[in-house]
C-alpha cells in the first residue's frame, strides 16, 4: 500500500509543480511568439501527462534499507 501512496504522491507532485507550469509557459510562449492562440488537443495532453508521470515514477521508485540491530550502542 506504501508503495502506491509514493506514487500517487509522485504523481500528483509531478503534474502540479512540473508538468502543468511547463505546459503554461509552454503554452504563452507559442501565443507571444506566434501571436496566435494555440489549439488544446486534450487527448494529446493526457497521453503526454501519462508518459509523463509513467517515467517520474520509474525514475523515483520508493527504496527503503534497514539494517538490524543486536543492541541501542550500535546506533553510535
């Protein structure tokens, strides 16, 4: 379940703070440069937010290490 929480948080960070600012920016820079306003294909938008967050995830994968202890003085 742990597992599934990370992505969902993965996820959910990468299409906040990554993929919906460059997608704006994106998205600005075409209207001020072409002085035109751009056409939202939302499929395509979907199916590049879906890769997108498939290779976040990938490439963040949750990993945890644990090493046993006999006694509290091997924390030193």
């Amino acid at each position: 379940m742990k597992k599934y929480l990370n992505w969902i948080n993965i996820a959910l960070r990468g299409t906040v703070l990554l993929f919906l600012p460059g997608l704006l920016i994106f998205y600005l820079f075409y209207k001020v440069i072409f002085d035109v306003e751009m056409d939202i294909y939302w499929l395509t938008i979907l199916m590049a937010l879906v890769t997108f967050i498939y290779d976040l995830i990938k490439k963040y994968k949750h990993e945890t290490t644990e090493e046993r202890l006999q006694t509290l003085d091997e924390i030193e």
